[in-house]
C-alpha cells in the first residue's frame, strides 16, 4: 500500500512525483520502461512564443511552467549534483515568406541575417524570442530520475500496469506483471499508452528525429548558439556541438522505426533552413510518440474516479509542461486546491469520447 501510487515513469511522473514527495507524501512511481518514454526522444525546446500557441489558458499554462523552469532545473541540480542542460539562450523563428503584420519581435530581412549568420538566403526575416531557450531533455530525464532516488520516492522500474480495477467510483488497485499495487490514490501519467488503461481520448503521434555534430575543428566558431525554429523544422544546438533536428509529425500509431522518407525531409528542410549543415555527419537517428488528445491540449486534474488525478495529453509540450504540471497536480492531491487554470483542461471537455 502506498500512499500516492504514479502509473508513469516519464518527466510528468517523476516531476510530480518530486513535487508531492517536497511535501511529504509516500510516493511510488511504476515505470514500464524508463528508456520508451517520450522524455527521451524530446528536443527540449521550450517554446511557448515560438510555437505561436494562441492566447488563451494553454499559453498561460506555458508561460507560467516556462517562468519556472530555470528555478525548476536549479533545484534538480542541487539534489542530485547533476546537469539538466538548461539553457536560457532564446529562439529564433525566421520565415521565407513575409507576414502581413509584424510584432515587436520581428526583425527585418538585413537584421535577421546579421543577428545570425549562415542563415539561407531565402530567408526574409523572422521573429525572436529571448525568453524561449531550452533543456537537454536526456540530461534532465537522468537528473530527475536520480532525484527520485535522492528524495526517496519508491521507484520501480520495468513494472508493467496491464489494468486499473475499480469499484463505482473509487479505484481498487492495479494489476502488473508483478502483482497487484494499491494506494490511496492515483496518478495516470502514461503519455501516449494512457487509453490502454482508461478511455480517454489521447494517442500517440509519431515523431522522428535525427542529431548532427559539429566538427571538432569549427566548434569554436560555429555561430549557431540559440534554436531556430522554422515552419517545418526546427534545430537544437547542444553547447556540447550536438544538434538536434526535428520533427515528423504521422498518425501512425505505433509504428517504430525511423524512415527514408522521414529523415530525407527533416534534412531536406534543415539544409533548406542552414546550408552549413548538409557536411555535419549524421550521429544519431530516432524516433517518439508524443500523447496528443484532439485539441492537442493536455488533460489535466480530476478523473470519473474519486481516488485517480489525470496528467497526460501534452502533445508537443511534454518538456516545457512538466514544471507546472507537477505544481498544480500537488496542489490539487495534497492540499485539494483547484488552480483556476486546471478546469480549462478537465477530461470533461470530451464527454462524448469518455
């Protein structure tokens, strides 16, 4: 018996996991397998402004977890002495094509290539965010794993949830492949996998991706110290020369691998976007599912069980979400208060699938 049992061992888990165990709860985490999680085939941008998310509760939502971040990835820091890889370094998001209207951020087609060289000449300007940065997502995925273990939530890992028994409206227990766990409550944060274990409306949506290295003999150099994020590509310079490219975006369910047609588009797009590129040697190809639901918005709180709190369907802002997330789930469990954002996420809102 535990007190908070998490059925999840992705960044959403483990930071609410180590936002309730800061306060004091018993915490067990099941994870299926810690290495499948969509944390690690993240690029980790956190992009609020960037992805040009509408205002509204989800740009809140974001602009709030962004805020956090940098005290977020400190305190991870200080427990377990490793590295997240934040990095407040700014995104950058040029065009091809003009917009009829211009914001503050934009910078015009001369600013734009002298702020950062080696852009392709079709660019004509773009829009630059200094908030936005990101987080070595890998990093972070190790550093809040080993956090758990400093803290002393109960992780078990390669424990497989196969079904949630209920009785009305009050969860039982959960059957795994190794035995039956039981809690007082619970937490779903099982990503794309969740509608195998709840009808909920969230499924997976493929993404592959791919790395590049900067050269050994340029890296000292080499310009390109913050995210480009352009209309079907975006790229991740590592302050260690990695440099993450990404992402498809299929309705494939879950199919696995990496494809010709997949990968040949992401490097036809980065090439497009930043001609040096196309001499980096490829180092790494790879694949995820992100958890979307049909809004693409996460579901967030209370569940048609008494005793089951939801935080899944984060689609594309996985990383970004998990500081909030973790927040607003443990106010919500430990001391029962309802954050006046968390309704606008509410499973409710697709009744008519649940």
């Amino acid at each position: 018996m535990s007190e908070i049992l998490i059925i999840g061992g992705g960044i959403m888990g483990m930071a609410i996991a180590l936002e309730l165990r800061s306060q004091g709860a018993e915490v067990t985490i099941l994870s299926r397998n810690f290495k499948e999680a969509a944390t690690h085939a993240a690029a980790g941008m956190l992009a609020p402004q960037a992805e040009g998310i509408a205002p509204g509760p989800m740009l809140d939502l974001c602009l709030q977890s962004r805020a956090f971040y940098g005290g977020w990835c400190d305190r991870i820091e200080e427990i377990t002495g490793a590295k997240t890889g934040y990095w407040g370094c700014g995104i950058l998001a040029p065009v091809y094509t003009l917009p009829q209207n211009n914001s503050d951020y934009w910078l015009d087609r001369d600013s734009i290539h002298q702020f950062q060289p080696g852009l392709s000449d079709e660019v004509g300007g773009g829009y630059w965010y200094p908030e936005d940065g990101q987080v070595d997502n890998r990093a972070l995925a190790q550093a809040l794993w080993l956090a758990m273990q400093k803290v002393g939530v109960n992780v078990r890992e390669g424990v497989e949830v196969h079904q949630i028994q209920h009785h009305r409206a009050k969860i039982n227990c959960v059957e795994t492949n190794r035995g039956t766990h039981t809690a007082q409550h619970y937490i779903l944060a099982t990503g794309a996998w969740s509608q195998e274990l709840l009808p909920i409306p969230v499924y997976p949506k493929k993404g592959q991706m791919l790395s590049l290295r900067v050269p050994q003999n340029i890296l000292a150099s080499f310009p390109l110290h913050r995210v480009l994020f352009g209309s079907h590509i975006y790229i991740v310079p590592r302050q260690d020369g990695r440099i993450i490219i990404g992402a498809t975006s299929e309705d494939v369910g879950f199919t696995p691998k990496n494809t010709a047609r997949g990968i040949q588009s992401l490097l036809n797009e980065t090439i497009r976007l930043y001609p040096q590129l196309k001499d980096f040697a490829i180092e790494e190809l790879w694949w995820g599912y992100r958890p979307t639901t049909p809004d693409e918005l996460p579901i967030l709180g209370t569940s048609p069980y008494e005793n089951l709190t939801l935080a899944t369907g984060h689609h594309r802002n996985g990383i970004l979400l998990a500081p909030i997330t973790g927040l607003l789930i443990t106010k919500l469990i430990g001391e029962g208060k309802l954050e006046p954002l968390l309704p606008h996420f509410h499973y409710s809102r697709f009744s008519d699938r649940v």
